[in-house]
C-alpha cells in the first residue's frame, strides 16, 4: 500500500506542478515524430513526465517528418530542431520553443585568434584552411578536434556550419560529412575539453554550457558565444528545439507541453541545453 501511494504522489506532483488539471489529464498515450536531435531531450522530459502513468512513444526520423507528420495529424506532437519555413507555418502549425542549442568553436586559451566568421570556421573543419596565419593568428598548423560520428553535437554543428558534401545514396542526393580527413576524434564533451586544453593549436566546438577556463571561445561574426546571445538568436551557431501541433490539441498533449515549459520541464532542459526563460 505505501509504494501505491508513493506512486500517486509522484503523479499528482507532476500534474500539479504543471499547472494541469487532474480531471482533464487522466493517463493516456502520447506519439512524438520528428527530430533525431530532439528525441534525447524528449526521451529525459517523457521518463519524468511518464511516471503518471502516459506512454509517451517518440521516434527520431528527421524534422522534416515530424513537420510532415503533424500536418497530416499523424501523431500527436511533431518535433523539429529548425525553425520552420513560411510555408510551413502558413499550414496552422503551432510552434513551442522548449529549448536552444548552442555550439561555441573552442580554442586552448593561449591561442591570440579571438574571432572567426563562419566561412572561415566551414573551411577549418572541411581542411581548407590549415594554418592559423590565415586567420590572423600565428604561423602554426591547426590541429582539428571533432566529436565522433552519430554524436548530435557534431550532426547540428556540420549541419549549421555546412561542414557537408553531396553523396548518392539509394538513388538520391544527400548530405554527408566534409569533415577534414586528418581531423581528431574526441567522444563526449569532457574528451573535446580535455585536447583542446592540452593541445595548443587546436580548434574543437563543444556546447556552450561546458565552457569554463580552460578553453577560450571564439566570437563569430563578432558575436560572443554567450546563452544571452544565443536566446537572442544573434550567435549564428545555434537553433531551436520545436515541438509542434496542428489544430484541437488532447488533454494529454497539452498537460505533456505545459510540464515542459514548466519549471521542473526547464530544469531537466537545463542539464545539457539552454533554457527558454
């Protein structure tokens, strides 16, 4: 009977804590499509949210699916980790931001280079541009550090900075990483932190919240890598985490959304992205 209650108690707090209504937010079910990038965050935010009993089934296949998915009322949340076009939102698709994501090029803190525009961060991690001189700093060869494959910092960072070519596959046209062929591995952002803080002439990129002292963050564009910049969309290297609905939403969608934009939702974001507030 006591591990009973504990689980109701746990239930209520997060409906309550979400501003739901208890009558209106009876367990249910929930289908989330869309982006790869934002199924992680989704997966943290529906293990809490889930304890009250809703199955929450996500499925990471790209935002543009999950756009697709929720003009066609498919499912019952899209997600997306781009903002949409106009004609898109001319479909009636309603937009939540429930986070940012941003992604600073870090550098070892004697390196004198301070500012780079994003054509020349492109060129330094495809191999184009292989020695500080080009960019104002001293005459030493740049040292590429990069996540490692399947690692989504590296997919949006190559996304955003179009660190990509064109390939065949399956009969079409796709993108694929023009990661510089000499470039260094590191897995995790404590692996990027720790070459580039031992390694001089290195240049990595590595979310924004794990910058501290022993790296020194490029501006871009003139734009300091700072979450302020980021929320005010200034930081180039950066986008949104969508989810999205179309049309008379369910109880269950919005008490899932509102515990999101909450303040125990933001918390969970806080972990490893940038908040909305």
């Amino acid at each position: 009977m006591k591990k009973i209650f504990a689980i109701l108690t746990v239930a209520t707090l997060l409906l309550t804590g979400c501003g739901a209504n208890p009558q209106t937010t009876k367990p249910g079910k929930l289908s989330i499509v869309g982006s790869t990038s934002v199924q992680p965050l989704a997966q943290e935010l529906a293990d809490v949210y889930g304890k009250n009993g809703t199955l929450i089934d996500i499925q990471g296949v790209g935002s543009g699916a999950g756009i697709k998915a929720v003009q066609d009322a498919t499912c019952d949340i899209g997600t997306s980790s781009r903002d949409l076009t106009v004609e898109e939102k001319a479909t009636g698709i309603k937009e939540y931001i429930i986070a940012y994501d941003g992604i600073a090029v870090v550098f070892n803190p004697k390196n004198t280079v301070s500012n780079l525009t994003v054509d020349q961060v492109a060129k330094i991690f495809k191999g184009e541009i292989k020695n500080w001189k080009e960019v104002g700093g001293e005459d030493k060869e740049i040292i590429v550090v990069s996540r490692e494959a399947g690692s989504g910092t590296r997919t949006a960072f190559e996304e955003l900075m179009k660190v990509q070519k064109d390939a065949e596959k399956d009969g079409k046209t796709v993108k694929v990483s023009a990661l510089y062929d000499k470039a260094q591995v590191a897995e995790g952002n404590g692996a990027i932190k720790q070459n580039i803080a031992s390694k001089e002439n290195a240049v990595g990129y590595i979310s924004i919240g794990f910058i501290d002292s022993t790296l020194k963050a490029s501006k871009i564009d003139g734009i300091d890598a700072t979450e302020a910049n980021v929320k005010a969309k200034t930081y180039k290297i950066m986008r949104p985490f969508l989810m999205l609905t179309k049309g008379e939403v369910k109880p269950e969608t919005k008490a899932f959304i509102d515990f999101i934009m909450s303040d125990a939702g933001q918390k969970i974001v806080s972990e490893k992205y940038i908040t909305i507030k």
